[in-house]
C-alpha cells in the first residue's frame, strides 16, 4: 500500500475528516496527498511547504496552497481555523519539533487531531536521507546508489565520513565530501533522534496519543556495542526507521 494512503487512513481512524478543514504540513507538489484527503471526506485541504510550491494544474476550490515555515503556522491562519492536520515524510525534516507542534497546536480546533509521519529519522539506520547529485552521479538513500550502510552516519562525523567513502567505497574525493556535508550539515533532514521525536511531539498544545513506529531490524551485537558508544548512547530506539505520530489538540 502506498505509504501516503496507509497514513491517511490512520488520521481517518482516529477521527471524523468528513467535511473538515485539513491542514497538510509539507505537501507534495503535485497535489496527491491533498487529492487523497478531499477522497477521504475531507471538505477543503489547505497544502503548505516551505520549499516548493504545488503545481496551479492541481489546484481547486478545496485545494489551496500557501508557502510557510512549519513552525509559522499561527502567524498565517487565525487559532482554531483547522479541524484536523495532516504530515507526511515530514517529521525528519521541521528544525525545532517543540516549536512547531506549538505553533500547530494554536492553529487547531480544540480536540482536534493530527497525524504526522517522519522517515527516515535520524536515529534509525537510515536517518542519514543522502540525496546528492554531483558531476551527473546521483547518490540516493531509497536505491543501489545508496553509499552508506545501515547506522554509518551515528559512527562518523563529517571528516571522518568522507575519508572513509574514500577509502572503503573507492568514491571519489569530491562526491565524498558532498555526500558528508549533505549527511551533517544540510538543512534538509533536522537530525533529531526516535526519542526526542517522541518527547516534543507531545509538548506545549499538543498530546501525544499514539506512536506507531516502523521497526526496521534491530542492530546485531557488535552493532549495538558500536553505537551505544555514539553521541546518541545506549538509550536510543535505533531499531526505528520511521513512525507515524498521533496528536491530539489538548
């Protein structure tokens, strides 16, 4: 099942949408999962992102688009304007979750309820996203041309990283270095681990009613010894690659 559908049938579960106002957090810009939730019953979806736009082919009476930082939300829309919300693939990427469940929570009805996926997360054994393009040679996290195995980016830092796509991955030293920077420095991915995910979701306006996390495989032995002594420590949830977040407006 489509990953989009799957969560939009989860914020369906845990709440009428049935000629509601919708607000999605990051939308794609072709207007899919917008298209997804007016199917769902919803009365008009109102698409943000901070980055792209939507294309104006997909746009309609019930779809609307406005470009604004995620923890911006109460600067645009009046308190109370939405009735649910709705974010998909993009909890791994908001700097700041505490900030921007705040701002969320202000823009929400009271008892109303959001849904809001992340993946991959930083802590999980992908959490490094890599998707760089240089001199016609694309790296990707979702294919064969991913360079890192699983949990490399919690063992490295950046320096250390590029040497060794270098040295154990033959990768040229400039696609190394870019790949390095993209993993630490980035602005796309918030490198925010599984538990304090868990722990932000929650805070200010918003409850944390329901977690459903993507188990991916848990670490071997060796592994797990290698990173209980990274930056994150024993604690972590590194098994997780992704999960979905259910909030409800306090």
């Amino acid at each position: 099942m489509d990953y989009r559908r799957h969560n939009v049938d989860l914020l369906r579960q845990h709440g009428d949408i049935a000629s509601k106002r919708v607000l999605e957090i990051g939308g794609d810009s072709r207007g899919e999962t917008a298209r997804m939730l007016l199917e769902a019953g919803a009365r008009e979806v109102v698409v943000t992102n901070v980055g792209h736009g939507i294309s104006t082919g997909q746009l309609s009476e019930a779809i609307s688009f406005r470009k604004i930082d995620a923890r911006r939300l109460h600067e645009a829309f009046p308190p109370g304007h939405f009735d649910a919300a709705f974010g998909v693939a993009v909890a791994e990427h908001i700097p700041d979750p505490a900030a921007w469940t705040e701002s969320l929570a202000q823009v929400m009805a009271p008892g109303g309820h959001a849904l809001v996926h992340g993946g991959p997360i930083w802590s999980g054994p992908h959490g490094h996203h890599v998707w760089v393009s240089i001199e016609g040679v694309d790296y990707r996290f979702t294919d064969k041309s991913n360079p890192l195995a699983a949990w490399d980016h919690l063992l490295h830092d950046q320096v250390s990283l590029a040497a060794y796509l270098v040295a154990e991955k033959a990768m040229p030293a400039s696609h190394a270095a870019a790949v390095a920077h993209f993993v630490y420095v980035d602005a796309n991915i918030n490198r925010v681990p599984y538990s304090r995910l868990c722990a932000e979701m929650g805070s200010g306006g918003m409850a944390l009613a329901e977690v459903y996390p993507n188990i991916y495989r848990r670490p071997d032995a060796a592994m797990a010894e290698r990173l209980a002594a990274s930056p994150l420590g024993p604690q972590e949830s590194y098994e997780v690659s992704g999960a979905a977040f259910l909030l409800r407006r306090r």
